[in-house]
C-alpha cells in the first residue's frame, strides 16, 4: 500500500474546502478585479491541494496503524512511512516557495491569496459537519 486510500471524513473536507473556494471566487469576480479573483482561486487551489498531501501523508503513516480491517502485510512498511514523511516536509518547502514566487512576481496579492486559503479550516468543519449529519444507516466501512 503505497497510495493510501482517503477517509470519507477527509473526501468531504476536500469538497468543502473546494465548494466554499468555487463561491468565493464566483462572487469576487461580480465586485473584484481579475487580479483578486484569480489570487483567491489559488489560495483555494493551495489550500486543497495542500489537505489532499497531507491527507494522503497522515494515512499512510499514523491511521493504518490503527485500522482493523487491515492485516499485516497490508500495513505500510519502514520505507513507505518514511517516504510519505519526507513527501510531507517537501510539501511544505514547495508550498512556501510557490506562493513566495507568486508574490515575487505578481501572479497573485497577499490579501485575496491568503483569504482563498482560508477555506480551508471553514471546508474542514463543513466538511466535519456533513459527514456526521449523514446518513445513519451506512455499513460500518461507510462511517465517516
């Protein structure tokens, strides 16, 4: 298990986090510049992709230890924690570096840029919220 697979939880946190992005930047676009709406759509772009690696990382190292339904040769090894470790600090130099050099060049402004990527903790709770007001009768490999 290289790739691991996301928690339902997260997939919601995702959407919500790209969902509320979509709004915010449909409605900049009726009382903004293009300059603005496009840094807030890479603030949400940021900010999602960012959620999905490290999602992906948290998975691979820290919950499959805890997952039954797991058997031991499905359990990540040494090597595939570490990997997903140094992918998950390498997602942090490329996130500062991107966005220092969207700056740096004027793809993006710091005010819209930082706003978009506050998405993401409003998308984690909406995310949080729909996946416990779900359904009630899923199969317990369903659950959030």
């Amino acid at each position: 298990m290289i790739v691991p697979r996301l928690p339902h939880r997260l997939l919601m946190a995702i959407a919500g986090v790209l969902i509320i992005g979509i709004a915010l930047s449909a409605s900049s676009a009726f009382f903004c510049n293009m300059l603005t709406v496009r840094s807030i759509a890479i603030g949400v772009t940021l900010a999602a992709a960012n959620l999905y690696v490290l999602g992906l990382a948290l998975t691979a190292v820290l919950f499959s230890e805890f997952d039954p339904t797991l058997s031991e040769d499905e359990r990540p090894s040494v090597v595939v924690k570490t990997m997903w470790g140094v992918i998950a600090l390498a997602k942090i130099v490329v996130l500062f570096a991107a966005v220092a050099l969207m700056l740096r060049r004027g793809i993006a402004t710091p005010l819209p840029l930082v706003l978009g990527y506050l998405t993401l903790p409003f998308g984690i709770a909406i995310g949080s919220i729909a996946c416990d007001r779900g359904p009630r009768h899923r199969r317990p490999s369903e659950h959030c």
